[in-house]
C-alpha cells in the first residue's frame, strides 16, 4: 500500500559519546507541504536532518521515502533518493568560481570529457535568477557577500531538481527583499509538488510559509500539526517547556561617565555626519533595514573599515582607530553579525575559539597554560548555558546557537569596557535568546556600556535604554525606551519620519 508520505521518519535513536541526541524521534512529509521543524538550539533538529542527508547514520529507527524502507550510507545517496540539503553552516569553497561550486561533484563534460564551462555558466545564470539574483558565473565565493553564498547553496539544491529540500536556517544572512524572492520560490516549488523541510527560529517567518509543523525539545517530539491550527504563543510554549513573556530586560539606570563620544563620522556611500555618546551601563540600540549603514560604521569604529572622516573619542581622549588592535587598546570589544565568516575558526577547538583572542590569559613561558583554558571555559559553559559534551571537538560540530555562546564567551574573557553586540542573537533560539539578553543586562549592571546592533525591534525594545534609528547611513531618531515602538522605529526606519528626535 503507497503511503501518502514522500518522507516517513520513525522512532529515530542518535547518542554521541553515549549521550542521547535524539530519542524516537521523526518527522512525516506530505507531498508539496512546507514542514516547519522547531526546536531550541541542541534539541537535535540538525541531527535528525543530518541522518536524513547522510552524514552519518541513526542508532535506531527506519526511515521510508515514498512508503519504501530506504538505507541512508552517504550523502550520494540522499542525493540519488531526490533529498537536497542547504545546511546552516555555508558549505561553498571560497577559492573556487560560483559555477564550479553549483557543479561541483557533477561537472558538465561533453563526449572528450573536456568541461563544458559556458553551459555550466549559462544553467548558473539561469537558476540563480530564479532567485532573483544576478552574479558572475566565473566570480570567485570569496568576493562574495554572505548573502550571495547563501543563494548559491540554494541554488545548488534547485540545480539538482530534489523532490525534498532540507532548509537549516536559509535566511539568516539574507535581506528582507532576498527573504521574500527565496519564499516566492517556496510557494512555486510546492506547487510544483516538491517538499521541502523548514528549520527556522524566526517563528514569523515560520507562519507566514509553512504548512505544518513538528517541534523537537531534548531530542524528542514534543508536538506536531497544520500551522494553522496552532497560536505562535504555544508553539513557543513547546518548544522551550514554558511560556515566554515579553518582558522588557533592562531597568531604569543612571548614566554614569560618558565612555564613547563619536561627532560627525563620515564614510561616503556608507553613512554619514553620525553623532552619539555611550556611558558607562547603558545599553544603547541602533536600528533599522538592511543597507540602513550601521553595520558599516561600527566596523568603522573597531577599525575593520579604515576610510573615515571624523572624530572618535574614549574616555575623554581622541582616538585614530584603524585597526582592531587599536579599539582593542581603547578598551573596545565588537561581536561580529556573521560568526560563520567572522566570529569562529570551524577548524580549531571550541576551547581553542574561545581562548584565541585572549592567548595571553592563558600563557605561560610560551607554551598554553591547558588546565587554567579548560576551567575558564567550565565557567563559561556554565554562565552561558552552552550545551557541548567535549569541548575538545571542533566548534562547526555546535549547534549555531551554542557557536555563538562559544563567541560570547570569547569576548567576556577578553573583559572590554565597551562591547558591541551586532545581531547577538541571530539564528538562535527563543530560550537562548532569553539568556543572552539577561547577559547583557548583567554586564550592563556591572558597569559595562554596550551597543546592540539588530533589524528586529522587538529585540532592541526588549534590552537598551536608549534606540537611534538609522536610514540610508544617518541617525533618522533618537528616543528612550518608553517613547518607542515597533510602529515608531518602523516610521523612522522607512524614512516616512527623517527628522531626528532629540532624548530629553
């Protein structure tokens, strides 16, 4: 008897190290459905994927494709089952041309087994303006931004004409126009009766294009069903064992000494005649749309971008930051937006990432003081709740939520007086989210003054004191907590209100 699921997972066991990752998990796909699959960062959504693309196989349980009983051994074999995967970790060779990485493993060859590059290139033209996309062919990955790599991993899924595409967090690096060309695509591709599998924390992406859902929470299922039966509020409730409020973190403070003072920063095409002061615990937000600039002018000021007119000032002292070294010196931390290019080295230690920018704490007559990393990470994994069975694995094998504690970590431990957190909680969980804002309302109460950067209001109402909006490169508005909105810092981000509102 045809089963009326193209995917049937059942009664799936996964441990590592003899720990439990997954417990009788599954998930079943209708044909042409968009299938959300939730959970909070380690509740095996990745594993349970990487079973289903071959990465490595289940303890226990079956899994059927079509009603047939399939043996997953490797990722060809997924392939050849019609399964594609867009994995959460970009997996594109930087030092290859974007149509080398569409066809690598399957290149084009005519009957002298010569390469057919210009069809390669006309096929990655051709599905990359699907995506609405347009990029050279033969350009090098590496001159790419992470939003472009992105769009050829996804394009190497359509490539491959998958009847199941896997999509692990496919628009964290994207911006709200790609986001919504890539759910256009969705919607056509369900029409075309291809399923796909949804991972995603943003739960408003999650119900605006998904049909149903399965929640996953300490590798078990813990609920499933059509999205529009159930409310965001209790598919939340699942997914953390608790009801989330939307409570707002940080509490009324009295500034103390001014620490940052930044008058007129200009960086043509960027942003420009900026102006803004930062003190000691205060939690200070910038907002806006994608291109708003403000990415570009705290790269600026921890000295990633150097072309900059202006004046920056720390503690009373002018400063010529055009190095990271340099706003290391000033007392400057930055926690980088895309911790995949800029925040870890995938290749190295989760211990050896958190203590690489910091070496000098653990060194002793030249050689690394082993035991005192190992007890400052213990601490660390306790503080920030990141979830690692042996820390002595390479971080790529974290979940991203746990990659980006690991970055966090990093950076308390170098212990700056000025930190800037640029989307801090970018693809991460609703709970972990939670404890990263408590974390920053610590260190603020501790005296620490701390820039948030992040396009999602509700973030930023939750946890600074004070917003500034920017658009097109200027600051549009300046307001306190509890003269803003969502609606308001939409007004100002949009650029329908220009004028800058003055605190006070």
């Amino acid at each position: 008897m045809s089963s009326k699921y193209v995917l049937e997972m059942e009664n799936i066991d996964k441990s590592f190290n003899r720990v439990p990752v997954l417990k009788q998990a599954g998930i079943r796909l209708e044909e042409g459905e968009i299938h959300a699959l939730l959970g909070e960062n380690g509740a095996g959504k990745s594993t349970l994927m990487n079973i289903l693309g071959g990465i490595f196989p289940a303890d226990k349980g079956t899994v059927k494709i079509n009603g047939e009983l399939a043996d997953i051994a490797d990722p060809r074999t997924s392939q050849q089952l019609g399964i594609s995967f867009i994995h959460q970790e970009l997996n594109v060779v930087a030092d290859l041309k974007v149509y080398e990485n569409m066809f690598l493993g399957v290149e084009k060859r005519n009957r002298f087994g010569l390469l057919q590059v210009e069809e390669m290139c006309r096929k990655t033209s051709e599905v990359l303006a699907e995506l609405g996309v347009e990029i050279d062919p033969k350009a090098y990955v590496r001159q790419l931004d992470a939003s472009y790599k992105q769009m050829i991993e996804i394009a190497k899924a359509l490539l491959q004409e998958s009847n199941i595409i896997i999509m692990d967090e496919p628009t964290t690096a994207l911006t709200e126009h790609e986001v919504y060309r890539l759910f256009e695509l969705m919607r056509r591709l369900k029409k075309a009766n291809v399923s796909i599998i949804y991972i995603s924390h943003k739960l408003k992406e999650i119900q605006e294009v998904c049909d149903s859902y399965t929640v996953l929470r300490d590798g078990k299922v813990v609920g499933s069903g059509r999205m529009a039966e159930q409310s965001l509020e209790m598919i939340t409730k699942l997914m953390v064992g608790r009801s989330v409020s939307e409570e707002w973190f940080a509490q009324q403070h009295d500034a103390g000494k001014e620490v940052l003072k930044v008058a007129g920063l200009t960086s043509p095409g960027l942003f420009q005649n900026v102006h803004f002061t930062l003190h000691a615990g205060e939690i200070l937000g910038f907002t806006g749309l994608a291109g708003d600039g403000r990415t570009e002018l705290f790269e600026s000021i921890f000295g990633y971008r150097k072309k900059y007119s202006g004046q920056i000032t720390v503690n009373g002292q002018p400063v010529r930051i055009n190095h990271p070294k340099n706003a290391l010196q000033a007392g400057i931390g930055f926690v980088p937006k895309d911790r995949k290019e800029n925040g870890i080295i995938k290749d190295l230690s989760v211990y050896h990432n958190m203590s690489l920018s910091a070496l000098s704490h653990f060194e002793r007559i030249g050689f690394l003081h082993q035991k005192k990393e190992k007890a400052r990470f213990e601490y660390f994994k306790e503080k920030l709740n990141i979830k690692v069975h042996n820390p002595t694995v390479t971080i790529d094998k974290l979940s991203g939520g746990n990659q980006q504690k690991v970055v966090l970590a990093k950076w308390l431990e170098i212990d700056t007086p000025i930190l800037i957190f640029d989307n801090p909680t970018q693809g991460i969980d609703i709970g972990a989210k939670r404890e990263i804002y408590q974390l920053i309302v610590q260190l603020a109460e501790q005296g620490k003054a701390i820039i948030i950067l992040s396009s999602e209001a509700p973030e930023i109402l939750k946890v600074c004191h004070t917003i500034h909006v920017m658009f097109q490169g200027e600051i549009t508005a300046k307001l306190r907590r509890d003269q803003a909105s969502e609606d308001e810092l939409m007004k100002f981000a949009t650029g329908s209100k220009k004028e800058v509102e003055q605190i006070g």
